[in-house]
C-alpha cells in the first residue's frame, strides 16, 4: 500500500510539472499575439517537445499501476483520471503552439484594435486552467466547481470577439486576414477552456466518484 501511495505521488508531481508547462505556454502564446514578439512564440514551439515526452511518460507510469498494482476505488478513479488528465493537457500544449503560429503570421500585419478582448479571454482561460491544476492537486471538489461555471463567461467573450471581429471585416476588408488569425486564437482559447473544464469535471470522479459530463448529471449534483 505505501508504495502505490509513493507511486502516485509522483504521478501527482509528475501532472504538477506537466501542467506548469502547458500554463506558461498559454500565458507566452497569447503574449506573443498581444505584444508581436516572436521569442515568446518561439518558446511555445520549442516546449512542444518537453511536453510530448512528459505526456508519454505520465502515460506509461499509469498504465502499469493499473497492470501491476491492480488499484480500486478512488487509487483506481484517480489513475484512470490522471490518464485523461494527461491527454488534456497534451492538447492544451498542442492549442498553445496554434496560437503561437497565428502570433507569428499577426507579426507580418498591423494588429487590430490591440487584439480586440483576445488578452481578457486569455485571463479567464488561464485561471481555468490553473484553477482547475489546482483543485486535482489539492483534492478540491469546490474549485473543480468553480471551473466548471467559469465557461460560460469564456464563451461571452468569444461571442464578442466574434462580434468586433466580423465588424472590422465588413468595415475594413484589408484587414480580414488579421482578423481571422484572431478569430482562430478565440476558438483555440475556447477550446483550451473546455480542456480545463474536463479536467475539473475528472476531479468531481475522483473526490465523489460522481460523473458530471453531462448537462443532466451536472444540475443534479450542483
């Protein structure tokens, strides 16, 4: 028992680590949009790499506690989590280097309206994501909570953004390819969000062994 306790330990500290990677390449991808500096994109891209090896190796350690430890209950809801919580953040590393991209062709244009409220969602999308890092880290089922009633209001801003954007194209039609470039960085933050918002839902599993993926589900344990 002590060692499958040490054992998931790591695992925790290995997601802990993960997760850090992934927040500073969403906080540096979005710099990189908002301030046009390609070392900030560049570092995105160059972690890439760091994070698939991690991804890889989250993976393998949880597939042989599963094989060799035969956990149950809560060491085995917390395994099978950490394994969707491994692929999660892989995707929120992959969003970031999306992001990253567009940053570098916004570079090679004028950037509209200081990049619309793309920083504002940023800001919400990033406190998701740590928010929701820290209620699996900490074992917190209220701050998984409040993640998961933290998306709708990432979705108003994308709305908005949408909005100002589509306006600028009919106002301004030298500017469209700027502002699709914009549009793509809102969808990919939306996207980073509904990872976070995954990740909260897993932590509800693991602490109260209760699923919340669905709407239904949700309303009747909320």
């Amino acid at each position: 028992m002590r060692h499958l306790e040490g054992e998931l330990g790591e695992l925790r500290r290995l997601l802990l680590e993960m997760s850090g990677l992934v927040e500073a390449g969403v906080y540096h991808s979005v710099q990189a949009v908002v301030a046009q500096d390609a070392a900030q994109a560049a570092q995105v891209l160059s972690n890439e790499v760091r994070i698939n090896r991690m991804e890889l190796e989250i993976d393998a350690m949880a597939t042989r506690l599963l094989a060799l430890e035969a956990p149950v209950a809560a060491d085995l809801r917390l395994i099978t989590a950490a394994m969707k919580i491994n692929t999660d953040l892989e995707r929120m590393g992959d969003l970031a280097v999306n992001i990253a991209e567009r940053a570098l062709s916004l570079m090679k244009r004028k950037l509209v309206r200081p990049a619309i409220d793309i920083p504002h969602m940023a800001s919400l999308t990033e406190n998701m994501v740590r928010t929701a890092l820290d209620a699996f880290v900490k074992a917190d089922v209220e701050l998984a909570r409040v993640v998961l009633v933290s998306d709708d209001a990432v979705d108003q801003v994308r709305d908005t953004i949408n909005d100002e954007l589509i306006r600028h194209m009919e106002n301004d039609p030298t500017t469209i390819r700027q502002c699709v470039d914009l549009l793509l960085v809102a969808r990919v933050l939306e996207r980073i969000a509904d990872h976070a918002t995954n990740i909260a839902e897993d932590v509800v599993f693991v602490i109260e062994g209760v699923d919340v993926r669905h709407p239904a589900a949700r309303a009747a344990n909320f």
